[in-house]
C-alpha cells in the first residue's frame, strides 16, 4: 500500500506587480512639473494666435474702406464734420472713426 502523504497546503510567495505609493506621488509630480511647464507655452501661442486675428481683421476693415473709396471715388462718411451732419458726398471733410484707424 501506498503511504498517502497529506499534502499541506503550500503557500507560494507570489509578487504582485504593482505600484508603490512613492511611485505614485512620484509620477504624479513628474506630470504636474511637465504641465506646468507647457501651461506658458500654450498661453503665449493662444496670445499669438489672437493678435494674427486682430491684425487680420483690421487688415480687413482698411481693404474694405480702399474698396469703398475706388468705387465710390470718397471716403466713407463719417461723424468728424464741425459745420453739421455729414452728407455721402465727395465734398467737404468726411474723415470717420474707421479712417481714422
């Protein structure tokens, strides 16, 4: 007759893979230094993408206003006449806030 041997149960040490807190806080700052340095860079780039479209869009009114004064042969009426109300008419000073700009 065999012996049975009463198996105990073995207790294997297995290692868990997985990530201490010091890891954690470590990462953690890693990405919080990262973006804070990436913070200013977007900032100045959202700035410069801003003053392009300022430039633009006053680029845009002068076009307009050479475009008026080609076909209509003036300037655009404006508010800056001291004798009165401003008439659409090539007489006179007829010089607007956007001919001013």
């Amino acid at each position: 007759m065999r012996r049975s041997r009463l198996r105990r149960p073995t207790v294997l040490r297995t290692r868990r893979c997985a990530f201490t807190l010091i890891e954690l806080l470590v990462v953690i700052a890693i990405i919080g230094v990262l973006v804070a340095m990436l913070l200013p860079a977007i900032q100045a780039a959202r700035e410069a993408a801003r003053r392009a479209s300022c430039m633009n869009n006053v680029a845009q009114l002068a076009l307009a206003v050479h475009n008026f004064e080609f076909g209509n042969e003036h300037m655009p009426a404006g508010v800056l006449d001291d004798e009165g109300p401003i008439q659409a008419s090539a007489v006179g000073r007829h010089v607007s806030w956007i001919v001013q700009i």
